[in-house]
C-alpha cells in the first residue's frame, strides 16, 4: 500500500450551485460530521481524491464551514454572487473506508438522498481531498484496471456462449446495465465472481440496495426473478475456480436477496463445485440468520462465510435489518459454528462515522471476538442518507468516540492476528 498523503492545511469548503457547477468557498474550510455532531477534519485524515470516486451535489442541504479565526461552525445559504448552495460529497472507489460524513443542515423538505456513502470533501491546491484512508490494497476494483471495450467484447462472447445459462445472463445484464465491478471481473475472468441465487430475503433492511418498495428511495439495482439450478451455477464457478488465479466465487451478491433463503441449493451446488474442483476460495456473504445451515454448508465446503452487520448492538440493529423470523443472537451462533468448524468469516461491517466508532460499540465487538474469534473485518462504508439511518434506528449517542482510524487501531491492538480489508480474500495461494 502506498504511504498516505496529507495537504499542508484544512482545505476549503466546497459548494454547488443549483446547475450543478461545483467551486470552493474563500474563507470557510471543510468540516465533516460523526452521527450528529459537526466537527472540523484535519489533514492526518485526508487523502486525494481516489481515482474513480464520484461527487455528488446534495439537494436540500445547507453546506456547513469551519471558520478557522472564529472556530466555529458557519452554515453557508449562498455562493458569492448570491446564488443559492447545496452541500457536496464524495462517494469514493472500492477499497477506501471514510472517517467523516459531509457537514451540512438538512432543509425541512429535503427528500432522503439515494443509497450511496457519502464522504466530507474539500479543495486545496488544484486538487480535492477526502476524508477517509485505503483500507485494502488489492487493487481488484480499481477504476484503471477496467477496459471498457474489453468488458464488452468478453461479456458479449459469454453471453453468446452460453445463451440458456439464466445466471450468466443475469451477470451479463449486472455488468452491461449496472456496471457491477464483481460482475465485469467475472466476464474478465479474474478475482472474483458472484453466484447471486436468491430471490427472496428474511430481512427488511432500511438500505437494500435491490428492494424498496413504497419508498422515495429508489434502489441503484434490480433483484433478479429467478432461481438458478445448480448446473446454471456450475457453469459460472467451476471454470472460474479453476482457470484463475486466486480465484473466489461468492454466493450473495446485492443483487439478490438472502441466499440463505434457499439452504438445499447452496449445499448442492457447494457440494457439486467441490467436486468439480478444490481449487479456489467459495465463499458465503450472508445476514448469517440460519445457524443449521451455515453448518451444513461448511460441512459441504464451503471456505468462508462475510456476515453483514450495521453494528454488534442489538438496539442498533434490529431497527436496520428488521429480521423476520430470526435475531441477532442466530448471527452470532453463525458465526461461532463456522469458526469452530474450522472456516474463515469476515465481518462485513457497514462503517458509519459517530456509530462504528463510539466506545461501547468497540467493547461490545472485542468481547464477541474474544468469545468467538474473527478472521477479517472488512471496513465497508454504509451506502445510505445518514439523516434517514439515524432516524429510522432512533440513534442517540451513547459514549466517546475513538474516530474511525481509532477504532481499527483499537482492535489491532487487542487482537494483532485480526485482519482488516474491504474485499473478500482468496484463502489458497
């Protein structure tokens, strides 16, 4: 991983105009927010811009500035030449977590903004600076790493290679239409490939990035309709763990559902595949709702399981993920029969400033590591409207924060042997 790079001073604040047209404010500099508080960010927490990140402008949000000669927080309602301002994010590219949200105040009508992270950005010397750091240096996903016309031309051979594989054609939709980087990699025949199977979930999740119904907030995908058999998943992950090098292949994918919902086809098709090949790494990412199952599925072979958790605090999430038919106590039980039956879980934690990072949120994690082990955190940001997640989870504070950077330094300090990442890894060289 290259060394972090840091400005010389605060960057400046930057703003938008109503068409759009993004600038920095002359006096003002950035400020970021952990949950609801605002503060100013300092440049140990910045990085330039990461190649393939995005910004966005927030609709009904009042930038908000620190006023370095006054310290104090400054909202800002219009630009110089008098003209109304919104706020900016960053939505950075794979592999780089944030450390701060963007600093604004919420107009009274202001709609939930779509189900993206959104990081505090600022402007210094020709250049703009994030707050947040690379949390994994497999460059996997990164943007230069994508030929366009390569992932054309290689997804349009497979697809006409295998024209009645209903999941290759699903991928082949997951990487043409929504640009899925997992997807393209499968078509490129590298890293890792999905193996989406379910159409259906046991959860209720405020942020399903492929189902939302009866809300203002679209989902940024489409669930796919149908069940593959396990033939139609053979064809996507027996070639793949076997012709590429550090192969993975992934069931559960943000196109589906929960793949747990389907627990047979999964140990038929782990079943088949490892037949197939012992090649590879064949990994689960999961609600890890269904303890039975999860063991099953390592009985069968499967390598690694990535359970998925807003926070280790049942008050925090149950109001997320809305369980039907299972708790935060069936995770937990997931998780520890993996470990003991010898498998790799990684914890998919969905990483918000001011929540992730408070005290008690740190201890209450330690002790179910100490209780149960874990392989991997990987330092996911959570693509949502932070005002809508605290709201919806009635969020309060509750103790001090460590800050983001402190909380992964916390735990490599209790538990050196734990890995931190943003990807899932290949477990066989």
């Amino acid at each position: 991983m290259k060394r972090e790079v840091h400005p010389d001073s605060i960057p400046y604040l930057v703003l938008a105009d109503e068409e759009g047209n993004i600038f920095d404010h002359p006096h003002l500099r950035m400020a970021g927010r952990s949950g609801k508080a605002l503060h100013p960010v300092f440049p140990e927490d910045l990085i330039p811009l990461p190649e393939g990140s995005e910004l966005f402008v927030l609709p009904g949000r009042i930038p908000v500035g620190w006023d370095m000669d006054r310290d104090e927080m400054v909202a800002t309602h219009e630009g110089p030449n008098g003209e109304k301002v919104y706020s900016v994010a960053a939505f950075m590219s794979p592999a780089h977590t944030q450390v701060a949200l963007p600093a604004y105040l919420k107009e009274d009508n202001a709609q939930p903004l779509p189900l993206f992270a959104y990081t505090a950005v600022g402007w210094w010397k020709d250049r703009f600076w994030v707050a947040g750091f690379r949390s994994d240096p497999d460059r996997r996903q990164d943007v230069r790493l994508f030929n366009p016309k390569k992932i054309i031309s290689r997804t349009k051979r497979k697809l006409k290679e295998y024209p009645k594989n209903r999941l290759i054609q699903h991928l082949g939709k997951c990487c043409l239409t929504y640009g899925c980087p997992a997807a393209k990699n499968f078509f490129l025949e590298r890293f890792e490939a999905p193996l989406p199977t379910s159409t259906a979930c046991n959860a209720q999740c405020i942020g399903c990035l492929s189902y939302q119904p009866n809300c203002d907030v679209p989902s940024t995908q489409e669930r796919m309709k149908f069940i593959p058999t396990v033939e139609e998943i053979c064809e996507v992950a027996v070639p793949h763990l076997k012709n590429v090098r550090r192969a993975i292949a992934s069931f559960g994918q943000g196109c589906e559902g929960e793949p747990l919902m389907n627990p047979k086809l999964l140990e038929k098709a782990v079943t088949q595949i490892k037949k197939s090949t012992t090649t590879g790494t064949l990994n689960l990412n999961t609600n890890a709702s269904r303890p039975e199952a999860v063991e099953r599925l390592r009985r069968a072979g499967l390598d690694s399981i990535r359970i998925s958790m807003n926070s280790v605090r049942r008050h925090l999430y149950e109001p997320y993920y809305r369980p039907k038919g299972y708790s935060q106590d069936d995770c937990f039980e997931s998780w520890k029969r993996m470990k003991e039956l010898g498998g790799f879980v990684s914890l998919n934690l969905f990483i918000m400033p001011g929540i992730t990072d408070e005290i008690e949120e740190i201890e209450r994690l330690s002790a179910l590591i100490e209780k149960f082990g874990l392989d991997l955190i990987q330092l996911r940001n959570h693509n949502i409207d932070p005002d809508w997640y605290l709201d919806s989870i009635n969020y309060e504070p509750s103790s001090q924060r460590a800050g983001v950077k402190g909380f992964v330094k916390i735990l490599k300090k209790k538990f050196p042997k734990l890995r931190f990442g943003y990807f899932n890894p290949s477990l066989r060289p």
